[in-house]
C-alpha cells in the first residue's frame, strides 16, 4: 500500500490513539535530558509536522515529516 494511501486510511488512529506528535516531541525531550543529543530539535518539528499530518493529511506534509526523521535517525547514528 503507498504511504499516502495508509496515512490517509489510518488518519482515525493518529488522531485517537497516539500521542500528540506522534511521541516524537516526547523523545526528543528525552534525548535532552540524556545529555541534549543534536537529533532532539529535529524530532520536534517531525511532531509538528506529524501532528499536521494527523489535522490536515498531505502526501507533502508526508514526505516532509519522514524526511526530517531520517535526517534524526541519521544524526542518532552518528552521535
């Protein structure tokens, strides 16, 4: 199934059952807390973006919001 096509069947669940942003906001405060890890600011806005998702779904908001969790997921690596 395209990623488009389960973002916008599963916007129910994003909405009801997870928590805002995703859990991305919270993680990065945990990141924070173990010693302010440089992924820690991109995890936020890849909440803002997800909680955009999960208002208004766009293949576009989308693509953003996966692009700026691989930039974290790379930056975990890393450090």
């Amino acid at each position: 199934m395209p990623l488009w096509s389960a973002v916008k069947k599963e916007k129910h669940q994003l909405t009801e059952y997870t928590a805002p942003g995703a859990t991305r906001p919270l993680y990065a405060d945990f990141l924070d807390e173990a010693g302010s890890h440089p992924a820690a600011p991109l995890y936020r806005v890849a909440g803002e973006l997800w909680s955009q998702v999960a208002r208004d779904p766009s293949p576009e908001l989308v693509r953003q919001a996966a692009q700026v969790e691989e930039e974290a997921a790379e930056l975990l690596v890393r450090f």
